[in-house]
C-alpha cells in the first residue's frame, strides 16, 4: 500500500509546482542551463527511509548549501575554539556576499555566508596523502552515502564571476583571518560549491545530521554529536541569510539554501528535507523550496518547538493475532479456521507521542504490511499526546484500507488521546472500529476472520450436549445416557450464573448464547478472562481449588445450559463408575487442552 505520507508529498508537488515566480542562478557551463519547472522533494528518516517526489535523482551544484559540512569538517579539524577566533557564530541579518567583517576583530558574522566561508575554506588542509578540496569532497561522500564529484566546468565558470568573492578573500586575509593565499582559498570554497548532488543526497546529507552525525544508511559516524550540534545552531540563526529570522518563526528547522535551486533543512533526531528548485528570490533562496518547507512545518508538525516533544520510532512492535489470541474460548473448528487465516490480521503497537517521527514510523509499519492482511489494529493504549498530523495519517490510512476491502481498527484504551479519523474520511469510508481494549478489538477481528473464510459449522449457534466436544471421547450412548442425568436450564442477558466463592455447582454445558468469565485483578478491578460460547463448558475446575468458585460467569444475552449437578455425579459414581470413570477421563482430556492453551498464549502476553 503506498503510503499516505508519499501522496501526501506528491501532492505537496503538483500545488507548489505552479508557483513562477523568481529566476535560475544565471552563472554556469554553457549547455547546461537550469530548467525553470525542474522540482523535487526529498524527505529521509533517521533510519534510512526516503520519500522521494520530482526530480529527485537529477544532479546540480551543492552551492552554498556546501558551508555547514565545511564549516564542520573545520570545527573537526581544529576544535571549537581555533576556529571561533577565525569565524564567529552571530547572525548578520546581512546579504550573503556582503563586503563586512567585525569592526576589531575582523572576524566574519558566521560561516553561513561567503566571507565565513572563504575563511573556513582557507583553514581546510591537506591530510592522509589527500588535498583539501579531495577532503572536502570525501567529507560531503561520506554524508550522502555515495561518492561524489566536483565539476571543474562548474569551477572554471564560477571562478571567471568571482570578483567580490575574491575582494573578500583579500580582506579576510588583509587582516589575518586568512593565513596563506587568498586565492587558493577561494578556489578550494569554488570547488566545494561545484560539489554535484542530486535532491536525495541533500536529503541523506540532511539526515545524517539530523542523525546526530551518523549516516542512516551505512552506519558510519561522520562527525561528532558536538560538531553537529554548533554547526546546527549556526544554521538555525544564519542558515538563510537575511531571511532568517521569518524561517526561524514560519518553518523552525536548520536549513541551509544554495544558489544551485537547493534547500536542505534538518529535523533534529527525526529526518531531513530537501528540495531542488532553481528559480530563486532576490535573497538567492529557492522560491519553491522556500514554499515547500512552510508547507511540510506546518502540515508535518516539523517545527522544533511542536517536534521537540516527539522520541523516535513509536511502532515498538507488530504482531500477528494468531500470536495474542482473544479470551473466546473457540471451538476446534473455529480455532483452525483462525490457525490458517491469523496471519491475515496484524496488531500495530504504537508508544510514545506522535507528531512528525512517530507518524511516519506508524504510517510506514502499516503501509508495508503483506496485501494479505485484511485487518490492522492499531494500538495506541500507550499513546501520549497526539498532533494533526497523526489524526489525518490514519485518516488516510483508514480511507486506502477501506478502498481496498481492509479494515483499519483502533484501540485506544480510557486515557489515550482521541485518534479516530477526521471528518474528511469521506462517504466512501466508514468510521474505523474503536475498542479501549486489545482484546476487544482481537475478538473483533477473530470474528471478522471466522465470517469471511469459516463455513457454517464453524460458529454454530447451537450446540446439543451430545454433541460437545469435552464429550468427544464418548461413544453415541455414553453420551445420551449422561444428557438423561443433566438438568435445562436458561438465563437472560446479564444473570449471573456462578459467583466467586459459591462451592461447586456442576458440570456447565453451554448449548446456546455466550458467558463471559470475570474475575479480579490485583489492582481490585473486574476483568473479562474470556468468554465461552456454545459447545464449550465450565464449573468443573472448582473441583481443584477447594470446591470453591474462582470467577463469575455472567450471561451475554440469552444462555441455554445443561448441567451435570453435583448430584447426579455422585449418582452416576454409585451407578456407573465405568461410565463416570470415562466422563473424568474426557473432561481432563479437555481441562489439559485448555491449559495448554493458556500456558501459551500467557508467554506470548508476556513478551508483548
């Protein structure tokens, strides 16, 4: 199933895709003009996963968007403090190639725009039997997870324009900022913008930060947690130029734009973003770029003040029902019916917040289930606090399951925070089935399965005495003579049948309608153990534990019982003790296959 965050995205495409506003960089090789409607979106996890829409894979110039892996790759090189005495970390609210430095020291404002670039480029040295440039490029591979090329016709265009870059070069080394030439410095800040990258590499570039400096992909850790922490910091305030202070309040997330029509912003611990679009605005951001992240912050939830709540992944687990069985008793035929087809029905377990990160990792674990699943529980019992975003994702996840013939159910326990689906679900959807309890909702869907691959025979309404499967060990007039000892009974909807305590009342044959068996937790709390149904019995495990009643068995709706009394087994004991023998012998028989049941599914329970 696709995922309802990929159509998202490719809608986001097709509205934003309009705008036409702003113009293409207009420095580069000739033939290889920017193309005005080139558009692509990139979206990757902390875990690998990348949602791509567009022109995702086309290669440009990282341009700009090449300063904070330099500017990392310095602060790596020679620790916070050499490199605070070249460049500082204040926001200028400044053009990005204004001709300024600070009045006494000379510093640049930060290493976001052209003269802190010149003087981190200046810095970056030769190691390893490698140049600085090679190290430059090597460090940008190492982001994207794949190696990279600088373009020397990009270059040798660039360098031709490159007037006011060279005049900063020569003022930063005027003053000592820049220790060797100044020339080579600007040719190793050219080569580093001629770097070419393709929306996804932004993307992983992005996550890689976001990541706390460890690639999703390959594992590696490219730069420390505390190199990416100042060099998000210096991206948050100055990433944008003199448009800063809007992106700070309207998209909240690092971002760093490039000339080259790119725009990478980073969610910390969650994702990043890329978008590749040339035509840009007079502070030489992308128009479209610009758009595309208001939009994503504010539909996402992405911006840092709201995902700031959020942790990682919230799907903790998935699990087939088959493996964490309701608490109806079925009968052997319903119970293979379930045997074949559980697999059919799968439990989402979800924890934690969701806003952006555990959205997308609930979105993501539903739509990569098998198309063979017909059912999706979602359990959000352990569900804190929820935004917009997660209540339209199962929105959409509720309206695909459903277009598909699936059934989306929700479990949402007393405190979870309301998920149901939103009012533009649509007439073509009905709303999901909601229950406070997992087992509730399992019972559902077991029901479900049984309708739609059971026969007839394997949920009867009716089950005669002599046809119970705890008799089966007994022959045809074994059986009637033991139903000739029993007593009719009946009762309505909501008697109750036996009480805890009470002291054994016979043997229980369920013939029609359903019994629920309640106990106490130790919290104090009245519990549903499990719910018998026709062909099924108890009572007669009273006789273990002192004669006394453990639980309450409670009518749900109209019951029809026969019972074996404890009368007429001490008659059938004096009478018929070959025939008594055989009924205890079959009742064990059915006793052991409960409790082996039981055994089972409570080590799955306890592993959940």
């Amino acid at each position: 199933m696709e995922s309802p965050i990929q159509q998202y995205l490719e809608q986001l495409l097709a509205e934003v895709q309009h705008l036409g506003a702003g113009a293409p960089y207009d420095v580069h090789p000739a033939g290889r003009e920017p193309r005005p409607e080139d558009f692509g979106i990139c979206l990757a996890t902390v875990d690998g996963r990348v949602y791509s829409v567009g022109v995702a894979d086309q290669e440009f110039s990282i341009q700009s968007i090449s300063k904070p892996f330099s500017y990392g790759l310095a602060l790596a090189d020679y620790g916070f403090e050499a490199v605070d005495e070249k460049v500082d970390v204040e926001p200028s609210g400044d053009p990005f190639n204004q001709i300024s430095l600070a009045p006494v020291t000379g510093r640049p404002p930060n290493a976001m725009v052209n003269a802190g670039a010149l003087a981190v480029a200046g810095m970056i040295r030769g190691a390893g039997g490698k140049s600085g440039v090679r190290r430059i490029v090597d460090t940008y591979s190492r982001f994207a997870g794949r190696d990279l090329t600088s373009s020397r016709s990009v270059f040798d265009v660039e360098i031709r324009q490159s007037d006011r870059n060279h005049s900063l070069a020569y003022l930063l080394s005027s003053v000592g900022i820049i220790e060797n030439d100044p020339t080579r410095a600007l040719e190793v800040y050219l080569r580093q913008c001629a770097v070419q990258v393709s929306c996804r590499d932004l993307a992983l570039m992005a996550a890689t930060l976001a990541n706390g400096g460890t690639q999703p992909l390959t594992g590696e850790q490219v730069f420390e947690i505390d190199v990416v922490e100042r060099v998000l910091s210096v991206m948050m305030t100055s990433g944008m130029y003199d448009d800063a202070g809007a992106w700070v309040s309207s998209v909240g997330m690092p971002a760093k734009s490039g000339v080259g029509g790119g725009t990478l912003a980073v969610l910390p611990g969650q994702a990043g973003l890329a978008v590749f679009s040339p035509p840009l605005d007079g502070h030489g951001n992308s128009v479209r770029g610009l758009e595309t992240c208001r939009r994503l912050s504010t539909d996402m939830e992405m911006h840092f003040v709201r995902s700031a709540r959020n942790g990682r992944s919230a799907v903790r687990i998935t699990r087939e029902i088959s493996e964490l069985p309701s608490r109806v008793r079925r009968t052997e035929e319903e119970a293979e019916v379930l045997e074949r087809h559980g697999h059919r029905a799968r439990i989402v377990e979800v924890t934690g917040d969701l806003f952006f990160a555990g959205t997308e990792s609930l979105v993501r674990a539903v739509s990569e289930l098998e198309d063979t699943v017909d059912f999706v529980v979602l359990d959000l019992r352990q569900v804190y606090d929820a935004g917009r975003l997660a209540r339209q994702m199962i929105t959409a996840l509720q309206r695909q399951l459903a277009a598909a013939g699936r059934e989306l159910v929700l479990v949402t326990g007393e405190e979870a925070p309301s998920l149901t689906v939103t009012d533009d679900a649509g007439p073509e959807s009905s709303a999901p089935a909601v229950y406070q309890g997992l087992g509730e909702a399992v019972e559902h869907c077991e029901d479900a399965l049984l309708d739609r691959y059971g026969t007839p025979a394997a949920a009867p309404e009716r089950v005669p005495v002599t046809d119970s499967p705890a008799l089966a060990l007994l022959a045809g007039p074994e059986r009637e003579r033991l139903a000739e000892l029993m007593e009719h009974r009946v009762h309505a909807d909501g008697d109750v049948i036996r009480r805890v305590g009470q002291r054994f009342g016979g043997i229980h044959f369920i013939v029609a309608g359903r019994i629920n068996t309640i106990a106490t937790d130790p919290g104090g709390e009245r519990v549903r153990l499990n719910t018998l149904g026709p062909g099924m019995t108890f009572g007669e495990l009273a006789l273990g534990t002192s004669d006394r009643q453990e639980t309450t068995e409670k009518a749900v709706g109209d019951v029809e019982l026969m019972v074996l009394t404890p009368e007429a087994i001490e008659a059938l004991e004096a009478e018929d003790p070959g025939l008594a023998l055989q009924l205890w012998r079959a009742l064990t028989r059915d006793a052991y296959t409960l409790v082996d049941r039981y055994l089972r599914e409570a080590a799955v329970r306890l592993t959940y």
